[in-house]
C-alpha cells in the first residue's frame, strides 16, 4: 500500500484507515 500511495500520490485515494492517517 505504501509503494502505490508513494507512486499515485495524492492521486490515490487508499482506503486502509491505516494509509488515511499517515496522511
């Protein structure tokens, strides 16, 4: 999850509470 947030950036929208919060 965090290589594709990494990649995506604000573009990808996770939807794990967990990758949420880090933001």
């Amino acid at each position: 999850s965090a290589q594709k947030f990494a990649t995506d950036g604000e573009a990808y929208k996770p939807c794990d509470p967990q990758v949420i919060r880090d933001r």
